[in-house]
C-alpha cells in the first residue's frame, strides 16, 4: 500500500498460526498497525470492549464457534471493517447469512493478492463508515443546539414576555455580541434564568 499518515488498527481472531503468519506479513506496519492476535471468540469480545478496532479479521473456524455472530456482532456495535473467512465449502452459506449485517466474506484458500485487494476494500468501507459517523455527529451536535435554543426561546418568552421572534433575536445578538455560540448562549439563559 502507499504510505498514508494514519495507520489502520487490526483485530486478527485465529486458531491457525499458518494463516496467522500470512496474514501479519500481509499487515505492514506502514498501513496496519496496532495488529492484535487472538486464538478465540471469547478474547475477541474481550478485547473490542476494551479497545475499538478499525478492521476485525476473523478466520474461522475458532475454538469457540464459527466467529458468524461475533462478527455480526463488531458490525452491529461498532463501526469497524469485518472480514471473514471460511473454508470454501461454507462460503455461500456464510455470504448469504453475513451480507445483510455488512460482514465481508472469502473463500478459503485465499492468494495473497487477493487478500490485499480484501484489505484495500475494507480499509475503503473504515473510511466511509467514519465518514457517516462525522456526519452523523454534526447533524446530532445541531439538533442539539436547535433544542437549546429553543428551550431558551420559551423561557425567554415565559419570563420577559417576549415574541418567538424576540426571544430568537435577542439570542443572536448575545451570541454576536459576546461571540460565543448560540448553543453557549442557550445553556446560560436555561442554567441561570437570565435574559439577554
């Protein structure tokens, strides 16, 4: 891969130290890096309540089960890239079962290449999915706002006697005046009573 600044962090769940010491040479550093291995699904989901992970490769089967659920599991409650592998007589099964939970699949045996081209694809679906996150995020954060504002509206409004559109301007211009947010501007007029 091209040198990037960020570096993805990689949860590998296996029991196989053959697949394990293929898929850490495929996981440079440069582009992967915490890479934390791991034996069953019992460690796994001890480890993804501790720490997030951007990619979680599951290569099953474990000791534990066939790392399905857990993998459904990290996509349902996180926001990481899931990659499981199955042996091949599995695979159209697992597909089907695991596509709607967004959990990729391969057939194993697998080639190097196309295990790097796998990596690429979910390193590109850790992107998207932080990108909606932060979208999300900022829709949330003025929703917030939006409820302050108008909560201070009311209150404005129920103890100087104010119009809504009063009330709104008055908010805008401490907001200016003061050159805070109108969120800050809220949150003082709620938490003391105050008018503008």
């Amino acid at each position: 891969m091209v040198f990037q600044s960020d570096t993805y962090s990689v949860l590998l769940v296996s029991a196989s130290e053959k697949l394990n010491t293929a898929m850490t040479s495929a996981l440079p550093p440069t582009d992967f890096w915490p890479v934390r291995t791991v034996r069953s699904i019992s460690q796994a989901r001890r480890l993804t309540l501790e720490n997030p992970f951007d990619l979680v490769l599951v290569n099953s089967p474990l000791p534990d089960g066939s790392g399905l659920q857990f993998c459904i599991d990290v996509c349902a409650e996180s926001e990481s890239g899931v990659l499981l592998l199955v042996p091949g007589e599995d695979y159209e099964e697992t597909y089907y079962e695991a596509l709607p939970h967004g959990v990729m699949t391969l057939s194993r045996p697998v080639t190097r290449e196309v295990l790097s081209h796998s990596l690429r694809l979910l390193c590109a679906v850790r992107e998207r999915l932080r990108s909606v996150r932060r979208a999300q995020s900022t829709v949330e954060e003025k929703m917030e706002e939006l409820r302050l504002v108008n909560k201070a509206k009311w209150a404005l409004m129920e103890r100087r006697g104010m119009s809504e559109d009063e009330a709104h301007k008055a908010i805008l211009r401490r907001a200016m005046e003061q050159r805070i947010s109108k969120k800050e501007v809220a949150e003082r007029i709620i938490r003391s009573g105050e008018a503008p």
